[in-house]
C-alpha cells in the first residue's frame, strides 16, 4: 500500500498555523525599594461568545519575592541584539506564583509565561 498519495505538501501558509510557545508579554508593575516589585498588572484574555478581548487585569500586591536572577547574553552580538535582563520570581497576594522579569536595555517589565 502507497502511503504517500495520502500526504499533502506543506503550503506556505502552514507556518502561520504555528504558535510560538512560552512567549513573553508585555505587563505593568510598580516598584519599591531596590527596584523590586511591589505590585504587578497582568492583563487577561476574556473569551465571550466566541470572541476574545484584552482585559488590563487588576493591581495585584507582591506579598514576597521568591527569588531573583540576571541574565546577559548575546552582549558579542552588539547592543540590539543583546539581552539583558532582571527576573523576578513572585509570590501574590491571590496565591499566584509568576515570573517577571524587566528587560534592561529596552526598559520594559514583561511576564514569562510558563
């Protein structure tokens, strides 16, 4: 039996079908001393009928930084290309546990996703 008359090419459109995963994104946070969180607003997607809309999210208290962390890379690649950046591991005041991080040389606070 000829398996292959049951392949079809790949189309070039196939590769808008892809999603690309653990993105970071964009979020608000404000900061207290030593430049930590002390709040962050993550915003939500709501799905009503079909249809998805951004919601800014609610201010949400850090009740404690769990850890942090600096990663440089790429610096031999030049300054655009370069990522430097300081992660934050925070625990919420609803019990949420998220990753943040503030991006060093853009100066953009973003969620990575897990």
């Amino acid at each position: 039996m000829d398996y292959r008359k049951n392949v079809r090419p790949p189309r070039p459109s196939d590769h808008l079908r892809l999603k690309r995963f653990n993105e970071p994104f964009a979020i608000e946070v404000r900061c207290g001393s030593k430049e930590a969180p002390s709040s962050v607003r993550i915003p939500e997607r709501i799905k009503r009928l079909g249809q998805s809309r951004p919601d800014p999210g609610r201010w949400q208290q850090v009740a404690q930084v769990r850890d942090m962390w600096k990663i440089n890379d790429e610096w031999w690649r030049g300054r655009e290309a370069e990522i430097e950046r300081m992660y934050f591991e925070l625990f919420l005041e609803n019990g949420r546990v998220v990753t943040v991080f503030h991006d060093l040389i853009r100066d953009q606070w973003c969620q990575q996703n897990a």
